[in-house]
C-alpha cells in the first residue's frame, strides 16, 4: 500500500493551515521573433499556499547565497513541478527560482522546497 496519496492530501492541508499566499508562475518559451531576435514567453500563474524561511548558513554555497529563501510548497496544489525558469511572487516581489528539491514517496512528488533569489 502506497502512502504517496494521504501524504500529498496531508502536505496540502499543512499548506492551507500554515502557509502564506504565493503565486507559481510557470514560463513557456514561445515563438522565435526573427525581427528582433527575441523568443516571447508565454506564463500562466498558480495561487497556492506555502512557508517561506530563509536559507540558513549551512545551506549557503556556490549556488545558495546568505540573503536567499526557502519555500515549500505541497506537490498536491500544483500541475505541474516548479523549474529554475519558473518565478515566485510573494507581496508583489518577483523571485528567482534557483533550485527545486523535491521530497517523494514511491516516485510521488509529496512537497517541493524552491530556493528563491529576489
């Protein structure tokens, strides 16, 4: 018996009761303007609920700066897994995705923690 499926209901419910509200959006790359040598992107937003913390010292690297945040958010909220070309907008401040990890259960993704860069 899969524990995958209580886990992400489990995860969402978390979310809604301690998280604050973040908005996902999602960016496709779209057509190449062969004028201005540009590619548009095209973005699609996702209300959800997450908690936001900072990076602690330990985490901080070659890739993680000190002034960073993390962010988790429940698997269960969204379509589709956040990506680095993907951004975060919390109080109306857009953040860089830097990494995403991904807790599973059974190859089900239960919660993503995104490292986020303003």
């Amino acid at each position: 018996m899969s524990l995958a499926k209580p886990l992400r209901k489990v995860a969402s419910k978390l979310m809604a009761e301690l998280g604050g509200a973040v908005t996902i959006r999602t960016v496709s790359a779209g057509a190449y303007n062969t004028t201005t040598g540009a590619i548009t992107e095209t973005t699609s937003d996702a209300a959800v609920q997450g908690v936001l913390d900072q990076v602690n010292a330990r985490e901080v690297n070659e890739l993680v700066q000190a002034g960073d945040k993390k962010l988790i958010v429940a698997a269960a909220d969204l379509a589709l897994a956040p990506t680095t070309v993907d951004k975060v907008l919390i109080s109306s401040v857009v953040h860089q995705i830097i990494r995403v990890t991904t807790i599973e259960q059974d190859n089900t993704a239960i919660t993503y923690e995104l490292i986020l860069r303003a």
